[in-house]
C-alpha cells in the first residue's frame, strides 16, 4: 500500500451560522480559513427551524431559515448556499453540512404531512427523543421541541428512505458533499449504508462523517457496514491518565478514521474553562492535530471565544472581542499536520510508560509505510514537569529530530538528554 498525499486529511473549520448576519457573509471568512490552512468548512443546520429555534429542530428541509437571509431574499431560493458551495470549491475548501435524519422539530411540515414517518407515544402523540442518565435514573431529559423518526420500522420505511435520498442528491447538485451524520448511531445502519451508497453512485467524491459521541461501543459498531468515511473521537476528553483514549481509537479504526477536536458546538469554549491559558489553548489544538487522521476547529477558537455557541440562542452579537490571536500558530500546525505524513493518517497508537507517570510518552506509528513519530506530553497544564534521560524510551534516545510544540522554542536541556517540560508542553520526535 502506498503512502498517503498530504490531502488525505480532513482539516476543517466548523462556521457557525448563529454567528453571521447572513448567510453572504460567509464569504468573507473563506480567506482567513484558507491563510490558516484548512481545507474544509462544516456549517451547521441553516434550515426553517421549528418553535424552539434550534438550528437542530428542522421544520422544513427545503427552505433557508429567514434569520440567516436579508429581508429581499426568498428563503425558498437555495442561491446563496450554492454560491457559497461554488466559493468553497474554487478554494480548494470541502463544504460540508449536517444531516439530521434522527429528528425533526415537533413542529416540523413532515410531521403533518407524513405522520406515518413518525414515533409516537402510548397516548398517540408524537414522541419526543429523551436521554436517561447513568448514574440516576430518574433524571430524564427530554427534548420536547423535538419529534422522532422511525426510521426503522415506518410503515411507509420506502417512501421515508427515499425523501432523505433526495435530499442528498438535491445539495449534491449545488456541489455539497461532505455530510455529518448528526447522531448517527439513532439511525439503523441499514439507512445509512443505502443513503451512502446512492450517494456515491452520483458523485465518488461524496464524503459521510457520523457523530457517534456519548454512544456505546455496541451502537458503534452497528454502523461497521454502513461505508463511513469518518467518525468523531472523544480524545478531546482525554487526561492521559488512564488509556481509555487509546482503546477508543483501535475500535473506532476498524470501522473508519476519525476526527479529533479541543472543543466543539456542543462543549463549553475551552477559554471559559479554568485554567484558561493560552498554553491550554495550544496544547488542546496541538494534540487533537496529532492524534487521528481528522481534525476539527470551531470558528473563533483562535481568538479564544470564550461564549459558548448557542444553537437556539446565538447572535452574531455574541461573538467575543479577541482574547489572543492563535492564527499564525494554528497555520503552522496544521502545516505540520500535512508534511509529516503519519499524522495525516489515522495510524496506531501505544504508550511508552507507565501511566502514573506526571508525563506520558506516546509513539504513533503507520498503517501504510510512514515513519512513526513520538510524543511527550506534561500532563500538568499550570507547573513545569521535569523529564530525567534515564525516563527517555528507547525510541526517543535513537532520534534524529525533535520540536516543540507549545512554546516554539525547544524546552530547558536537551530533548535528547533530561529536559523541563513547561504547563501543558507537547515535544514531537520525528524517528529514524
């Protein structure tokens, strides 16, 4: 097998709409995505949205919501995403976009206008989706703005199938295709492989990313045969003391690669949470850049947005002045990303020491031929942590080349020798 290109990987830029007055305005971010060196853009749901508001609760598939639209413009004319999808093709930028196939909102025309398509509960009235917690029982949310598709056993399961294969193929025409598969494991994988597969028959190119985050393993691997091309990982949670993370990434390989992100639209902003440095900033960057074939950046993170993106809420009046500007970091980062070619794939991960350790070694090795590369890690984010030689693996001390990561500079000592990790310090060893 031959070595991957430096394109393989997804980098991507999640724009959020909530953000933006109109949808034109997207336009205008495309440069800065591009000079920070992503090459694709997920926008979250942009359509009608039901009565809560939530970009989530989709009323009607096929028309714009009028938040993100000038007061002239029909929001039953798709233009301005098509120009947008054209825009992002001419940057050499996948546009990719949610697919929300689980749910609809309460209010949502379908339910009206195909009640077969529906759940419904013991009193015959729309069910609503509802998740139980673990650790108490009877703490039970359900989101009631929310009506669930049966996707499984609708009687009319052929019709139903066929309304979303449509309406694949109808962003397909204006140039979408990139897809995330909002939670993904509460569709049966029959539908997806289907939809996958009709997908693409029309057009190769289309790309299936599932959300599969907050599942069971079991519900993971019931999509095995559905033909993703990406999953989600939950490294981002990940404090390196016990090897969870690592066990996650072998199962999840052998269904497809995944994507890795230091927060995301449904997570507080990382800025927010103490200790709020911008060396936690970096280093949470840094590792998700390392740790899988994919990697995933929500809009402002380089600024250190500190509002958490609300899908039912947001404004563009809740974009945050700039806390620091990581662009220039960021860019170089995802450079390295491309140019050392492991860390564009999803690869195999094993630890170098002992756990218990205030740092961790970690080699990540190819699949197909690439050098491997390691990595030391400080799990202390607020004190330095010092490395003596005799800590250093063997794969370590028959290096050729190091760099650090957070700051740029490499660290007290020789990283070849002992050395001084700073707070929330990242080395990269590239092997011989």
């Amino acid at each position: 097998m031959s070595a991957k290109t430096k394109t393989d990987a997804p980098i991507i830029f999640n724009l959020f709409p909530r953000h933006f007055k109109t949808i034109d305005q997207w336009n205008d971010a495309i440069p800065h995505i591009k000079e920070m060196g992503f090459n694709a853009v997920f926008v979250n749901p942009f359509h009608e949205t039901g009565f809560s508001g939530s970009l989530y609760a989709v009323k009607n598939y096929y028309k714009l919501n009028p938040l993100f639209l000038k007061k002239s413009q029909d929001p039953f004319d798709f233009a301005p995403i098509r120009h947008f999808a054209d825009l992002c093709k001419k940057n050499d930028l996948e546009f990719i976009i949610d697919l929300v196939i689980n749910h609809t909102a309460f209010d949502s025309d379908l339910a009206k206008s195909n009640p077969q398509w529906y759940k419904y509960d013991k009193n015959g009235k729309l069910a609503s989706p509802f998740a139980v917690d673990p650790s108490d029982p009877s703490n039970v949310t359900v989101w009631g703005d929310l009506a669930t598709i049966d996707n499984k056993f609708s009687v009319d399961k052929k019709n139903l199938w066929a309304y979303w294969d449509n309406l694949i193929a109808f962003f397909q025409k204006m140039g979408v295709l990139g897809y995330r598969c909002d939670a993904a494991y509460q569709v049966p994988g029959e539908l997806w492989e289907f939809l996958i597969s009709s997908a693409k028959k029309r057009e190769a190119n289309t790309k299936f990313y599932a959300e599969t985050l907050g599942c069971q393993i079991s519900e993971i691997e019931a999509l095995g045969n559905a033909g993703f091309d990406y999953l989600f990982n939950s490294s981002k949670w990940w404090d390196f003391d016990k090897p969870w993370a690592l066990d996650q990434h072998a199962l999840n390989k052998k269904i497809a690669p995944s994507i890795a992100f230091p927060e995301s639209h449904d997570t507080e902003r990382l800025a927010s949470v103490p200790p709020a440095t911008i060396q936690v900033q970096k280093f949470r960057y840094a590792f998700a850049a390392l740790f899988s074939e994919g990697l995933l950046m929500p809009q402002d993170y380089e600024y250190g947005a500190v509002t958490r993106m609300d899908v039912v809420r947001g404004t563009p009046d809740d974009v945050d002045k700039h806390k620091w500007d990581l662009s220039p970091w960021i860019a170089k980062i995802n450079r390295l990303k491309t140019t050392i070619k492991v860390l564009g794939e999803e690869g195999n991960w094993k630890t170098l020491n002992d756990f218990s350790r205030p740092f961790i070694f970690l080699e990540k090795s190819s699949d197909v031929g690439n050098k491997s590369v390691c990595v030391c890690i400080n799990k202390n984010m607020t004190g330095e942590t010092r490395v003596e030689k005799r800590d250093l693996p063997p794969q370590i001390r028959e290096c050729a080349k190091a760099q650090q990561l957070i700051p740029d500079d490499l660290p007290k000592g020789n990283v070849l020798d002992g050395f001084i990790l700073d707070p929330a310090d990242i080395i990269l060893y590239e092997l011989v």
